[in-house]
C-alpha cells in the first residue's frame, strides 16, 4: 500500500518520543511506591525515604532518570484526582480605573462605576466595555459633554499619553491597554507567590479577554492560607488615626438610635452600643475594643443606612477598620480603629514598599522591617512630619496591623510593623511584600477544593472503570470480528500510549472527565473499526477475495469514518472554545483522541493487516456466532416513520411539559453559590441535616436562604448546597459559611473533631471532602457560553452536512434529530431530578454530556447519510423509500455494535467511575440510546420526506412498500 513506510516511520518515531515522555511518570511512581511500602502511613518517614531514594539513578542509555527531575516532569494530575485547589481570581477594575483616573471624584465618573458594578452582575462583557457603555449614556443623559481625555477623568498626570485633544476612540484604546498591563503584572505577582509557598506543578494561566486568573494547585491542603496569600493585594497603606474623642459624640447618637430604629439597622432595639464599645478596656490607638462574638453587630449599625447618615461633618469620610488579629492581652476582642479618610479615600502613603524582612524589636518580639522606594519615603516623611504625637495606623487590605505614635519625622523611607505576630505570620507577610502588589485588589469568583482522600478514591473508581471498560471492549471486538478484533484492540492500546504521552508532552493536565473523554475516544475507535469490518464483510459476501474484500472495505469506508471524526472533533471543538474547567479537560482529551484513533485504527491498523495479507496469510473479520448477523435483515423503516413521528411527537410534548411546569435542578454552576460534600462517620438522614441547616443560614433581615442537603453516593455523604452570602465573594464570607456549616452539623459528627478538622477532611475523621464556588457573574458566563456552544454546535453541524452533503435535506434532518435528543434529555433531566439517587443538575458537565451525545449522534446519522448518497448514485433503479430502506438496513450491524459498546463503555463508568461522573453518564446513557434511534427515525426519515418532494425528474423504481419518485439526479 502507498505511504506505508511513512506511516510505520511516524508510528515509531511518535511512539519513542510518548515513550520518553512517559519515563519520568513511571519513575516518580516507581520510587514513591518503594517509599510508602517502608514508610506506610507515617509522613516524616516517607520523606525521609523519598530523599534517600532520590540519590539513585535508573540509567537506560538514552537517558538518565533521577527522582527529583522526574516528578518536575511527570504528567500533571488534576485536582480531582490529586486533591488540591483551583481558583478564578479576577482583579477589580473599578481599583484599575480609579487609579487611572487618580481618584477622581467627578459625578458623572462616580454614577458610571456605580451603574457597571450593577450591570456586571449580569453581563458576560468586560467590566470596561460596560463602563465605557454606562459613561456614554449618563454623560448624554445629564448634558455635561464630558471627553474622556477631561483631566478629571483619564486626562491626568498617570496617564502622560492622553492629551486634551485625544479622541474618546483612542482614550479607549489606551485604557484598554493599561488594563491588560495591569492583569499582566497581576498574573506575574501571584505566579510569584506561588512560587514562594512551594507548590508541586501549579498551574496558573491567564483567561483570554477577562481581567481572570485562573490557578490550579494540585496536592494543597492549607485551604485558607491559599485563598488569602492569592486574595492579598500586598498594598500597605498608611493613614492617620482619629481617636476616642473625636468619636464619642457620633457613638452617642448611635446608641440612642439603636434604641429606637435597631429593626431598620439589622439589629435589636434593646442592644447597648457603647456598652458594645468597651471603652473602659481599650488599651490603644483605637476607639473600641469588641468581643469577637459583637463584631458582626457592630459592623451593621456602623454600615446601615441610619449610621452613615448620621455622621457629622469630621468624620463624614472615616473609614472604620479592625484590628489584624486580637491583642496579645486580650485575645477574646478586636480592636476598631478610626481612620481619617477623604473624598477619594486615596491614603496619603499607598502601597510603596521596596523590600520587606523579618526582624525582632528591643523586647524580642517579631516584626516585620520596611523599607519604602523614593516617591513612598518623600511621602512617608511628610505624613510624619504632620503627625508627630499622633498615631498612624498601618493597614493592609482594609485591616489594622499597627497605629504607634510617631515620635519624630522619618527622613529615609524605613519603618517597622509590629501586629502580635508569630515567625509564620511574619513569614507569610515578607512573602507577600516580597511577591510585589497587586495593581488592585483580587477577589476569588470561582473555587473548587478536593480533599487528598476523595482525589484518592477518583483516580481509584477512574482505573476501575477504565480497565473494565477496555475488558469488555476488548472480550466484544475480538468475540465478534476474530483475527481482525486482534489488530483492532492492539490499534486501540498503541493508541491510549499515543494519548497519554501527548498530554504528557503538551504538559496537559489528565482530569476525571478527561478520563471520560478518554474512555469514549476507546468507543470512538471501536465505531471506526466496526465501520471498516462491516464493509469488509459486505465485499466478502459478494465474493471478493479476502485482499480484495479489505481494500475495499478500507477504501468505502474511508468517507464515512472522515465525516464521523470531523463531526466529532467539531463538537470537541466547540466544547474547548466555550467550556471551562473540566469541560475543556474533557474536550482536550477527546480531540487528540480523535486524531490518534483516525491514525491508528485507520491508517497503523491498514499497515498491519496488509502486512499480514500480503505475506499470503488469512484474517477473519468473523466468528462462527456472528458471521450472519444482520446480512439479510431488512426493515421497512420508511414505512412505519410516521409511528415514529407519534412516539417522539409524543415524548416531546411530555418533555417540553414538563420543563414548563418542573423546571430543571439548576446546578451552582449556573446559579451561582456554594457546594459542600460532607463525609460522616455514620448514616445520616438528609433531609433532618437540610431542616438543621435551614435555621442556621438566615440572612442579615431574618429571611431563610437556599439550603439543600442530598445523599451522595452512600448514606455516610452529603451534598449541601446554599445560596447564602452568594454576593460576598470575600474569604471572610467562606469562613463564615464553613463556621455555620459545621455549628449546623455538629451533632452528626464525632465529639473530637474541631473546625479545623472538618474544614480539610481525610480517611481518619469525618467533614468536607470537596467544595466548590460560583460567584454570580462567573454562573452568568458559564450559563451563556453553555447556550453559546449547544447553537454553534448545531449550526457548524448544519454547515458541514450541507457542505458534506450538498443537499438541505440532510442538514435539517440531522439538525432536527439532534434538538429531538436534546429535548429527550432536558427532559428527562426535569422529570426524574428529584428521584434519582445521584446528582442530576443542569451545570457544565451537562453541557459536556448533551454536546458529546450530539457528536455521537450525528457521527450516526452521518454513516446512514454516507450509505444513502452512495446509493444514490449506485441504486438509481430503486425509489427513494425503497433506497433509504437499504440504507438504513445495511449499516444495522454497524449501528448495533457501536451503540451497544459505547452502552457498555458508558454503563461501566456509570456503576464503576465515582458519584461526580454519575449525572454525566446518565445524559450519555439517554443520549445514546436516543441518538440511535434518531437517526434512523428522525434524521432519515425527515431527510426522505422533503427529499421526496423535490421537483427535480427521476428514476421510477418499485420496492415492496413504495412507488414514490427517487428524487435526485
């Protein structure tokens, strides 16, 4: 055969580059196996075994194999399946553009950012198209005519580039790019501090068009030292302190008001505000000092509408902060502080340290030593100078870390902070300063967390069922077509190396779904090789030689096998460009399998068989049981569609009824909120746990949020659910959460777990094993892009069966097969939700599911389609229905090994692959079915009726159920 030579060269020379990359995994395996065989479960053996293990060397010629360099370079294992975090950080662009425009307190800017902070919410745009969009609108709303380039706005001396006469358009351009900037320095400074906390393969990648950061940190454990090292926007600012006296007459009014309008302040009536205060117990710079347990009352009256309205004049602009953590002499209070803000709340000195390190003061107490750059050392100096006597408070995103009096001016830019701390806390902050700023503040909008126990248990069920799934696929494949299933599973084999050494060499990271995919590309080889043996066998009967019968069988099958894989790939294409997170885990992994099958059970696969035949020897492509299967089954399909058109008719209605009247259970991916899965150490009940939980997550008026507890998996595990503080993406607002979260289920746990225990569970006691954040723009965009690519995969669809094809019909018979699948599911999905003991919510991964039953079903439709327009031009005697009959009736054996596979492959990981993959192969188990039958009773025979009403003249024939005219040239 033509090109055998290079094929073999470029099997081999891509098998010896996936074999090099795969090494270092193998390796890393090899030695920490060895390590936990000694060391069992004991961690400070285990690393004292690893580092003597990391001293040998595995030579093999080629090259040299040590531990350390091994696991820098062995494949990247996603979070769940190695426990760890990823976040979505996005950088605030209101910070951004107040920087830009130096904090400029005109209006109509003012009303602008108010007014997109709104919109945002609801909005896939950027921050700043929306902004540049509200701007325009108020500025001719009010008549002010205002440019962009007004030195009240961005015409200022941070931006030296704009003049006065710079048009809006090229403003825009401008601030488009200092943005950009700013997200990139952003990006630099948290791979930085990465980098410090000593992550193993972090993955930290800017998301195109967004001010979003996305970092993956795979085998973290410290949840909360992540989110706040990643949050920190290290931007020390130093204000001055207004102090008791200046106060006590505000805090006067308040504690009368409270007395008569607490209802509207969120707070009792018969709560004593200055008794709240403490004053006799302050013992600094502060003007209170408040229990722990009153510091979420306090911050409502200060905040309510009633307390900002009845500030006098010197305080109108002060900023009430709390102290960095309780006072050494008293660790049961926060101090609050009073700053002296301004009209722009710009800091007199923000944000200019230049080196940062630890130190200890004159009693030995740990500090932290500063030294600031010119511009922050020329304005420290004058702050000083102004403030001799008088506190000056140190803060660090919005809290306290210390107010000492200044006893002189500061000449040369070093200073000192002192806030109680220990040689962690210390480190922590030097790292941070060390790391540089933020250009603005940071916010996490999207979280997933996994516990190291349940990555464990998924990479376990992910074996599992990907071995049992290959078993029978290979039992199958050799059990129906012999000799040739032989050359079909070595295919698949090389084939799953080629894959696994490509996402290894493309430093990709292998995910749960991306097992998923993975497993389906093995279904999608076995379609391809079904599709070539059917046609073999179809030349066999006719009475070809067995050369001649695989030449052909190659050659006819050829066309259908290229459509189904670019179909296909369409669909993974799609899912890459629109989806996030695992979907595009799981499109990346199917789409290079797409490619590696086509290559190995197309192209290898021909070079092995033709190397066999060519030496003389024979290869089945049966077995005595399967020989005949469906080679004279012919079904008058065409006949009895329009009981088909009932059934679906029917089903469709139901279906379409009840997501009207049910709805769906959307998940938080496209709601927004947070997910918990709770591990217990006994059976609980879920829906005693959800009444528990209901009376604990009240907002700040009293009202119940969304609360939903739901067994997953087994009676020992939870999924809760809550929309509680779903506005505050702050880390304080999580720890909140998981505060309430473990008060509302501590009388289900052991007596001897604390909170911190329960934050970060593992196999020796019981809590959260999983949590995940959505934050309601990030749900806004992942419902929009999911809608996004269900259309543009339909639509490329339609366009490539019509270009395929070269005929309307095809495309809308297909496209209509397809929306009738995808309507049986939502379906489905609506009715039985509230039923089904697994998870079955609308969210990303069921936009995976719909898009990949849409592939396998027009891959389908495509190889009856394929057979139709051959015999249109082979069969003119036959009519049109009699001809779709054929058809359809010849690629049975096809149509029923593939789905019946792909059933299996999906039923295996179903029952085997882990609760998070159940909800997603339960739509692949519907949608398969569904797509099966769609193809034959939707998509053809939609296709045949308006086919059959074309006015182009044809050949008469007769079949034994029609007499119709075969329109078609």
């Amino acid at each position: 055969m033509q090109g055998k030579g290079l094929i073999t060269i470029v099997a081999i020379v891509l098998g010896l580059i996936c074999l090099n990359e795969l090494l270092p995994t193998w390796y890393a395996s090899k030695i920490e196996r060895q390590a936990t065989a000694v060391a069992g479960d004991n961690p400070e053996k285990y690393q004292k075994e690893i580092a003597r293990l990391s001293k040998d060397t595995l030579n093999l010629g080629f090259t040299k194999l040590y531990y350390t360099k091994a696991k820098d370079k062995e494949m990247k294992l996603g979070l769940d399946l190695k426990g760890g975090i990823n976040v979505l950080l996005e950088i605030n662009q209101r910070d951004l553009v107040n920087d830009l425009t130096n904090y400029s307190t005109n209006p109509v800017l003012i009303e602008a950012l108010n007014k997109t902070d709104e919109v945002q919410k609801n909005s896939t745009k950027s921050y700043i198209d929306n902004f540049f969009d509200q701007f325009e609108a108020i500025n001719k709303a009010k008549g002010t005519n205002l440019k962009l380039a007004d030195p009240e706005l961005f015409g200022n001396t941070n931006l030296s580039e704009i003049k006065y006469n710079t048009s809006d358009d090229q403003v825009k351009s401008i601030i488009k790019r200092r943005i950009d900037l700013s997200v990139g320095t952003a990006f630099e400074v948290i791979r930085t501090r990465i980098d410090k906390m000593g992550a193993v393969q972090p993955n930290v990648q800017r998301v195109p068009g967004t001010a979003r950061i996305s970092v993956e940190m795979p085998g973290m454990k410290d949840i909360d030292k992540v989110k706040k090292m990643l949050q920190t926007s290290a931007k020390l600012q130093f204000w001055e302190v207004q102090q008791v006296p200046e106060m006590a007459p505000y805090f006067q009014t308040l504690t009368t008001m409270v007395a008569i309008k607490g209802d509207s302040m969120g707070v009792a009536k018969n709560i004593n505000f200055m008794n709240l205060l403490n004053l006799d117990k302050l013992r600094s710079n502060g003007v209170a000092s408040v229990k722990l347990s009153d510091t979420a009352v306090v911050n409502k009256i200060l905040n309510s509408k009633v307390g900002q309205s009845l500030r006098p004049a010197n305080i109108k602009y002060t900023q009430f902060m709390w102290g960095y953590k309780p006072e050494a002499t008293d660790t049961e209070s926060l101090v609050l502080y009073a700053i002296r803000g301004n009209i722009n709340q710009k800091a007199p000195v923000d944000g200019a340290v230049e080196s940062a390190s630890i130190g200890y003061d004159e009693l030995s107490r740990v500090v932290v030593d500063m030294q600031m750059d010119s511009k922050g050392a020329k304005e420290w100096k004058t702050l000083t100078e102004k403030n001799v006597g008088k506190p000056v408070a140190v803060t660090l995103d919005g809290r306290v870390y210390t107010a000492p009096n200044v006893v002189g001016a500061i000449p040369n830019g070093r200073t000192q902070i002192s806030g109680n701390f220990s040689q962690e806390e210390a480190k922590e902050l030097v790292d941070v300063l060390g790391a540089g700023k933020l250009p603005a503040g940071a916010k996490v909008v999207q979280a997933t967390v996994v516990g190291p126990s349940l990555g464990q248990e998924s990479i376990n069920a992910g074996v599992i069922s990907f071995a049992i799934a290959f078993l029978i696929i290979i039992v199958y494949i050799i059990f129906y077509y012999g000799g040739a299933g032989v050359y079909a599973v070595i295919a698949m084999i090389v084939n799953l190396f080629y894959i696994f050494g490509i996402m290894d060499s493309g430093d990709f990271t292998l995910t749960l779904p991306g097992i998923a995919g993975i497993v389906l590309t093995m279904a999608m080889a076995v379609d391809t090789n079904v599709i070539i043996y059917e046609r073999t066998k179809e030349e066999l009967f006719a009475g070809k030689s067995i050369l001649e019968a695989y030449k052909d069988g190659f050659k006819h099958a050829l066309s259908a096998i290229v459509d189904g894989h670019l179909t296909t790939l369409l669909t993974a294409g799609v899912l890459f460009l629109f989806g996030t997170g695992p979907i595009k885990g799981f499109a990346l992994t199917l789409g290079i399998g797409i490619l590696m099958t086509f290559f190995t059970s197309v192209l290898l696969s021909r070079v092995m068989i033709f190397s066999r035949l060519n030496k003389g020897k024979h290869l089945s492509v049966w077995t005595p049981p399967t020989k005949n299967l469906f080679r004279n089954t012919w079904i008058d399909f065409i006949g009895k569609r329009k009981y088909a058109y009932i059934v679906s008719a029917v089903l469709t209605v139901v279906c379409i009824a009840s997501i009207a009247i049910h709805g769906f259970k959307y998940g938080i991916d496209f709601t927004g909120g947070r997910n918990y899965v709770v591990r217990f150490d006994k059976a609980v009940n879920a829906e005693d746990v959800e009444q528990n939980l209901i009376k604990v997550f009240k907002t700040e008026d009293g009202k119940n949020s969304s609360v939903e507890a739901k067994t997953f998996g087994n009676d020992k595990q939870l999924k809760i659910s809550t929309d509680y503080l779903i506005e505050d993406e702050s880390l304080k607002a999580d720890q909140t959460i998981e505060q309430k979260l473990y008060e509302g289920l501590k009388t289900h746990l052991p007596v001897n777990v604390t909170l911190s225990d329960f934050k970060s569970a593992d196999k020796d006691h019981a809590g959260i094993i999983s949590s995940e954040k959505v934050g309601p723009t990030v749900a806004d965009d992942i419902k929009t892009h999911g809608v996004l690519a269900v259309v543009a995969a339909l639509a490329g669809i339609f366009i490539y069966i019509l270009l395929r094809f070269r005929k309307w019909q095809f495309s809308l018979g297909a496209v209509v097969a397809l929306f009738h699948d995808a309507v049986i599911i939502l379906g489905a999905y609506s009715l039985l939700h509230k039923f089904m003991p697994f998870n079955m919510e609308i969210n990303q991964d069921f936009v995976a599911a719909i898009l990949t039953v849409l592939g396998y079903s027009i891959n389908d439709t495509v190889i009856i389609f394929d057979r139709i327009r051959e015999y249109l031009r082979e069969k003119k005697s036959l009519t049109l229905a009699g001809l779709f009959d054929d058809s359809i009736s010849s690629t049975l054996g096809r149509t029923f090994n593939t789905s019946f596979t792909t059933i299996l492959v999906i039923l295996a990981i179903f029952i085997f692959g882990g609760d998070n993959l159940r909800g997603f192969m339960f739509a692949m188990l519907i949608g398969i079915g569904f797509g099966t039958y769609s193809s034959i009773f939707i998509a053809s025979a939609i296709a045949y009726d308006f086919l059959k009403k074309g006015k182009e003249e044809g050949v008469h024939g007769k079949t034994t159920t029609s007499k119709e005219v075969l329109a078609s040239k």
